[in-house]
C-alpha cells in the first residue's frame, strides 16, 4: 500500500472517529427538547456529556487539519465548493458550545430556554449538514478543471444528499438516545430508551432507501463489485445495527451503544470505500476528479506527518479512553448540586 492509500484510509478513519465520539453529542442535544421536561432533566442531560464534548471536538480538527496537510488541492477545492454548508456547520457548533457554558449563568427561565434552542439547533444542523455534505462528496460536486463550483447552496440540497442529512440525524440521534440509557436513571432513562426503540425502525428504512439510492446516484458499488470481500464492511453496518436492536431488547445499553458505534464507523467506511482513489468527485466530469494520487501533498511531507501520527494519534485515543472510563458513571442528582454538573 503507497503513502497516498495509506492517508485516503487515514482520512477516512479520523472522519469516523468524529462521527462516533460527536455522534452521541448531537444526539443529546437533539434531542434535549424532547426527552427533558423539567429544568433537572435538561441540566442531567447536558451534564451527561461532561467534558467529554470537548475532547470529541479534536477529531473534528485533525480530520481538517489532515485533509489540509496531506491534500492541500483537495481542501482548498472543498472548502471553496462546499463553503456556505461549512460555514453554517461552523457556526452552529461555536453557537452550541456556547450554549452548553452560557445555560448556567443565569437562573432565568427565559435565559435558559433561549440557550436550550441554540444547543437543539447546534446539534441538529450539524449532524444534517455533515449529512449533506457527505453525500454530495459521495454523488460528485459540480466543479470544474481550475475548481470553480458550478452551483449554490440549493445545489448541496438535492433529494440524495437530503437523504444522507436525514441518515446522519438518525444515527446520532439513537446514538445519542443510547448514551443517555447508559449515563441517566429514572424518568429520562425511560424515554430515552424509548426514543432508541422507536428510531431504530425509521433508522433501519433511511439506510436501506440510502443504500438504494446509493445504486443509482453515485458510483460508490464500482469498488465493491470489483472487489466483493468488501461487501463484508455492509454487513458489519448491518450487524451493528441488528445487535444494537438485540441489545437495547436486553437492555445491554453499554452494548447496544457499542453495536451503533460500529454502525456508524461502518457507514462511514462505506462511503470511503466507495470513493476511493476519489477524495472530491466532479459531477460535472471524471477528468476533474480530486483523488489521493493527484491531490496529495509531497511523499516526504506524508512520510513526516505518518511518523507524527502513528506516535501521538494513539495517545489521544488512550487519554479519550481513559477519559470516557473516568465519567463514565451515571449522572446522579447529587451531581448537579456541584457548580461544575450545574448545567
């Protein structure tokens, strides 16, 4: 495997990592108008996340900071093309994270419902537009051979990569709904769990109408047909997604998060997979195509940056790990009577 596949995988792995870890994130805070009814619930709920929402941030900067330094062409086609959805993705997550600090200053309710609309709409638009933009990636941007995008926002929001933003909201948010189960007791427990048994059917539907779709407005099955033993990162989607259902029947809730973590690293293989040597397709024409050969940066610079990250990539994932063991107990009223859980 050359320098550039071993990148192309690594993108792809950092961009899973995101969607994993953050996935809950946007789940909860989706979610947040809907399970909590009370001024404790919303504060139990928000407080379920911890600090560990910050830490999931960093995956989001090193997928970015990787597509910059390894393909340069690439970002700067991306960023130019896909600029008002990145930039409303940025927005909303600055407002969110500001939501979540800004909730517990004043003892207000007019103050705190204002804050509680910002983390709904810092969460859900989010995980839409992640969605979108995805899929877009994955069915080709109207660009041409100098990178000039040949398109609007409404151009991004086409039927297929509608689909794609409807199938991210739902993995993150039973995602998130399956967090809470683990992390919450009593009343909010309940419902969450429900939610995580109810969106699991409308779940299941999206992703096999986007798979279909998939057939039809991407070349995405090219690489799967050539090479049929890659079928198997489907199934394991598929496997995530059935024994999440078995578990959550059990309430095995720790399992059954686990079962929709893989869900969604597979999902995000999936597109990778298909994509591949393409990193940005152009709708317009395959000539134009951004792939891992022709967008690249420098061997040496890929040899540099692989060296850094096989040393400190494994280190955050240990220090995530262990963070995620430290707070992983449940969120107990006591908790809220401290200033750093009063959310």
């Amino acid at each position: 495997m050359d320098l550039q596949a071993i990148w192309f995988f690594l993108w792809g792995l950092l961009w899973a990592i995101f969607f994993m870890t953050s996935g809950f994130d946007f789940g909860i805070g989706t979610l947040l108008p809907f399970i909590g009814k009370t001024d404790e619930e919303k504060r139990t709920m928000i407080a379920s996340l911890g600090p560990l929402w910050h830490g999931n941030q960093v995956w989001l900067i090193t997928a970015g900071g990787v597509t910059f330094a390894a393909f340069p062409l690439v970002y700067a086609v991306m960023f130019s093309t896909l600029y008002s959805a990145l930039m409303l993705v940025l927005f909303t997550l600055i407002l969110r994270g500001v939501a979540i600090e800004f909730r517990s200053q004043q003892n207000d309710p007019r103050w705190k419902r204002i804050w509680e609309i910002c983390i709904f709409i810092g969460s859900f638009a989010p995980a839409l537009l992640f969605g979108v933009a995805f899929a877009n990636i994955f069915k080709g941007i109207p660009f041409d051979a100098d990178g000039i995008y040949h398109g609007n926002l409404l151009t991004l929001l086409n039927p297929y990569g509608l689909l794609g933003g409807v199938l991210f909201v739902m993995l993150f948010l039973q995602h998130g709904a399956l967090w809470l189960s683990i992390k919450t007791t009593g009343t909010v427990q309940q419902r969450a769990a429900a939610v995580g048994q109810k969106a699991w059917p409308v779940l299941v539907a999206v992703a096999v109408i986007f798979l279909a779709a998939s057939w039809y407005a991407t070349d995405l099955y090219a690489n799967y047909l050539n090479h049929p033993a890659l079928f198997l990162v489907i199934a394991l989607a598929v496997a995530g997604l059935l024994a999440a259902r078995l578990f959550m029947a059990g309430q095995s809730w720790i399992k059954a998060w686990a079962a929709s973590a893989v869900t969604i690293v597979s999902c995000t293989f999936y597109g990778v997979i298909g994509l591949f040597p393409s990193l940005f397709p152009s709708s317009l024409d395959s000539a134009f195509n951004l792939t891992a050969r022709n967008a690249s940066s420098s061997p040496l610079t890929l040899k540099i940056m692989l060296v850094v990250v096989i040393v400190f990539v494994p280190i955050v994932l240990i220090y995530q790990i262990w963070a995620f063991k430290l707070f992983g107990s449940k969120v107990a009223a006591a908790d809220l009577a401290h200033e750093e859980g009063a959310y």
